[in-house]
C-alpha cells in the first residue's frame, strides 16, 4: 500500500528466536514422532528390500538378476522408458510454450486436461487400450486383418506407459516458465534471433534444470509402472513382462529371493532418481539466488 | 490461419510459435488422453441403464468401495497428522540427518508401487520383521484391510509434507512473534495464527493422497489378500471382470471411479487456487 517507495527488507535472523519455540519437551516429542513415522514406512522397507534381495548371498543375488527372463524383463522396460519419456518431454516443452507464452481462451481448462492421467487410476489407464486395441475393442477386427499386435504385445506397454507419465515434464515446466516470462525471449527476437534460435538458446538454457527434474520424475515412473502396464502386457515370460511385472511373477511363484533381486534393480533407480531431484533442488535454488531481487 | 492472424491477440503477439506448440499440444493430448478416455464413456453408452445400475451397485462392488474409499480417508487423515508434523520438525528444527530425512520424503513417488507392495507384504506378514512383532499382540496387518491402509499411508506420505513444507517456510514470523509477545500460549498460537495459514494446504494435501490413493492398484493388492467383500479394492476387482472378459462390467465401473477422479480433480484445483491466493494475500 506503500506505492513506489523503497521497501527495506528485513535482515532475517540466522537461528530461531527463543520466543517462538516450542518448549523442549513439546520438540523431542515432535521430533520423536516424526523419526519414528519415517523409520517405520520409509527406512524399514528400504533395508528390507535389500535384505531380502542378499538373503542368500551374493552369488544367488548375480544369478537372478541375470537369468534370461530377467534379463529381457530389463530391455523391456528400458525399451517403455526410452520411447515414452522423449516423446512426453516433446510434448512438455511444447505445452509449457503454448501456456506461459501466450493467452488465449480455455487454457485453465487445457492445464485441467494435462493433468487427466495423474487422477486416473492405473487401471483405467490400462483398460482404455483393452477398450481400443482388444479383440472387441474399435480397431479389434482391423487390427486382427492387418495382422497387427498392439494389446499383449509391446506397443501397447509402450502406449500405457506414456499415458501415465504423459503430464511429468509439462507439469514442471509450465509454472516454471510462467514464472520466468518472455521479456528474454522478446529482446533476442526483436534482436533478430529466429524463433528456434531464441528457443535454443534463450529459453532452453533457462529451463533447463526444469527440464531435467521433470525427466528424471517421468522416467522413474515409466520404469516403475505396474498397474496400467499389467492390464495391457498379457504376461508373458521373456516377452511381455517389464520388470515390475516381474517382480509380481516371480513372488506369486514364492521365489522370494529373485522376487527381491530385481525389485532391488528397480530400488536403486528410485535412490538414483532421489539423488538426482535433490541435486537439481539445490542447484535451482542456487541459480534463484543468482537472480537479483527486483 | 489466415483469419486467425487477423485476430487482435495475434497483432500484439512477438513471440512466434502459437499455431505449432498450441496445435502439437491439442494433438497429443487429443490422441493420447482425450480419444482413449472417452472410449470408456462409450463403451458404457452400449449398456442398458438397468444393466449398468446393476453392475456398479452390486453387493461386493458397494464391498470393494466401502474399503477403497474408507481405507483411502483414513489414510490420507493419518498421512495429514504425521505428514503435518514431519514438515513442521523438518521447516523448524534443526537435527542430524535432516537433509537425508527430507530427500526420502518422496521415496513413495520413486518406488515403483509393486516393489512397495512385495516389500510391505514381507515385512508384515506373520514370519517378517514386523509381523512378528505385531502378531503376538493380536495385530494382523498382512492379507487384511489393515494391511491395505497401511499401503495407502505409504504411497500418500509425500503428498502433505510436500504442499505443507513450503507454506510453513513463507509463513511470517512476526505474526508468530506478535502473538508470543502480546500474551498467547503456543498452544493459542498454533491454532489462532499458524493453523489458518496452513490450513488449505492442509487440505489440499489431504485431497492429493485421497485421490492417489483411491486409484492405487500395484502397492495394495500384495499385502491386501484381496478376499471378496472383505479386503477387494475397487481397482482389482476391475481386474478380476476384465480377466472374465466381462468388459461392458469392468468400464460400468470405470465410469464411476472416473466421475469421483474428476470430482477430486476439481476440488483440487479449487483447493489450490486458495492455497495460492492465501499466500500472495499475506505477502502484500
């Protein structure tokens, strides 16, 4: 309410004050309650998955992970990953585009629609494609006369795994370049850089840690996808099984210890994916720090 | 094209690219989302009104949602308590491994869910690490509908740290300060003062890991035992039609899990344009 004159930031102070904190016994038994939730539904479940992996050794653990059906059960999913996340990212930077840079009318409702397939459930994100692509499904008969295999085969894990990680990079991206405006991009435009140049090499070196964190996000769940995948995969063995399908096989076969063993493959690409989002945190809080407050 | 460039908004615009990234967008989403989902809707339209009523209000569907959504509520109301508290220790105090802590938060989001469900279904079955511990006491968790919440509060965890962690950072201290000084207890002042600002949120988060956890599938069915009409979730018995290729079944109950998705989407959305005007309104 002040208009124009000059606001003098306070300087914050680098540890708590006294006044606001709670008394110690109110903090242990927080802190308490808080370590104790995590160790219970986080870190408990982390060791037990190894645990159970090694449980008969080294040797057992190798040879699982390197039994054929395992093996093509990894090509498969890195096959799902590598199609779906380029394609979903295609679409993110195209989306985040058409949101942050311009105005136009029904774009709630289209950032509405983006975010469609994270309220679905997997299952129905399978089952959309049984309804197209199965024996009774639309495109059942010509699909059957042109010989083409889409459901229980691996286009159709391909398509259920973009449906669900369809909104990861555009979600990112959008408030991110929404915040970021286009008075950049305007300056090398009217500069006389063209369009794709501008984008090349204005906007994308701007966005980019966006751009991988919502990647990393986008991957991990191609790769974990288990729901959606089941519907449409068929199960079968060293054919349309990705690893998480796997992983279900080979437990509902009480064969626990290989069960574990390639569930801990899919457990090192979450801490991977964890290790990875927290270094991207902490590097765009460094390059907002870098941005000098208005 | 041509009477698109006429338009008023086209004259004002510099940034090139609107008719390819807004059409590219339209595309995908058409092709991807919007043509496959409406399949579902379609499908349904062969069905009599009668048959439909029938099949998403038989006895052991109203069973399987009985569970799915009481399971999900008291999930997401216990992930509000814990979750609440977990921001709250890891925004104010300072303690070892904190930084660990808060990177493990989104453990749930990274794990694949069957990896979840095999994990949780070891640990609290009668011979695994937990179970032991509890099955003595009488407690079963493992192939029950205990066994199911517990699944649900591990994929819901993340959702209230994460939208209650940034509000309790921009929260303004003086207010808090303010209020220590002129007399109230902390107690007065959690509620009166820091609870307001939190509180949509709260609620918020609250909406996310119910609506996330209504449709989970992968880390339930595990641990659950899936007996019909005591421990069936909705998802698996979609699953359990469609093996009996009874399609038209499985979509009827689709359409009925999709009209709740939308429903929570827009709440949602609601929910979080509060959020966001909650925090500009106490910046200004």
């Amino acid at each position: 309410m002040s208009g124009q004159t000059l606001k003098l930031k306070p300087v914050e102070p680098p540890v708590q004050l006294q006044a606001t904190l709670e008394p110690v016994w109110v903090r242990v038994l927080l802190l308490g309650l808080a370590l104790a939730f995590v160790t219970l539904f986080l870190f408990i479940p982390l060791v037990a998955v190894f645990s159970e992996a090694l449980r008969k050794g080294w040797g057992v653990y190798l040879a699982a992970i390197q039994e054929p059906d395992a093996l093509s059960a990894i090509k498969l999913t890195l096959i799902a990953a590598g199609i779906s996340v380029p394609l979903n990212l295609i679409f993110g930077v195209a989306a985040a585009w058409a949101i942050a840079k311009f105005e136009f009318r029904g774009k709630n409702v289209l950032l509405t629609l983006i975010d469609l397939p994270f309220s679905v459930s997997p299952v129905i994100s399978g089952l959309i494609y049984v309804l197209l692509f199965g024996a009774q499904g639309w495109f059942g008969e010509w699909l059957r006369e042109h010989d083409i295999k889409i459901l229980f085969a691996v286009p159709g894990i391909v398509l259920a795994t973009i449906f669900v990680t369809f909104p990861f990079v555009a979600r990112e991206l959008i408030p991110l370049m929404q915040a970021q405006g286009s008075e950049e991009e305007e300056a090398a435009l009217v500069l006389g850089a063209s369009g794709w140049k501008t984008f090349w090499h204005v906007t994308l070196p701007n966005i980019k840690w966006g751009l991988l964190y919502g990647v990393i996000l986008c991957n991990a769940r191609a790769m974990g996808e288990f729901g959606a995948v089941s519907v449409v995969s068929g199960h079968i063995r060293g054919e349309t099984n990705t690893m998480p399908l796997q992983v279900e096989i080979l437990y509902n076969e009480y064969n626990f210890t290989a069960a574990f063993a390639v569930a801990s493959l899919l457990t090192l690409l979450a801490l991977v994916t964890l290790a990875l989002k927290t270094i991207v945190e902490w590097k765009t809080d460094e390059s907002r720090q870098r941005i000098p407050q208005e | 094209m041509a009477f698109l460039s006429k338009n008023r908004a086209k004259a004002r615009r510099v940034i090139p690219g609107f008719h390819l990234s807004v059409g590219f967008t339209l595309f995908y989403l058409g092709l991807i989302v919007l043509i496959p989902l409406s399949a579902v809707f379609i499908k349904t339209f062969t069905m009599t009104w009668e048959a439909f009523w029938h099949t998403v209000t038989s006895e052991r569907v109203m069973a399987s949602y009985r569970l799915t959504f009481g399971a999900s509520l008291l999930a997401a109301f216990i992930n509000v308590i814990f979750g609440g508290i977990l921001a709250w220790v890891l925004v104010r105090y300072k303690f070892p491994g904190k930084r660990l802590i808060d990177a493990f938060v989104d453990l749930p989001f990274a794990l694949p869910t069957a990896v979840a469900g095999i994990t949780l279904a070891t640990l609290y079955a009668p011979n695994g690490w937990l179970g032991k511990l509890l099955v003595p006491l009488g407690i079963k968790v493992a192939y029950t509908p205990l066994g199911v919440l517990v699944a649900l509060i591990f994929i819901g965890l993340p959702f209230v740290v994460r939208t209650v962690q940034p509000v309790l950072e921009e929260a303004e201290k003086e207010l808090e300060e303010a209020a220590i000084s002129l007399g109230a207890s902390h107690c007065q002042t959690f509620v009166r003062v820091i609870f307001p600002t939190i509180l949509p949120a709260v609620l918020t988060g609250f909406a996310l890991a119910f609506a996330r956890a209504t449709g989970e599938y992968g880390s339930v069915i595990f641990i659950a035992g899936n007996m019909p009409m005591i421990s069936e979730i909705t998802p698996l018995f979609m699953i359990t039609k469609l093996e009996q290729y009874d399609y038209a079944g499985a979509t009827a109950i689709a359409v009925v899990m999709l009209i709740i998705s939308f429903i929570l989407l827009l709440t949602i959305n609601a929910l979080q344009a509060w959020t966001r005007r909650r925090q500009t309104a106490g910046r200004e």
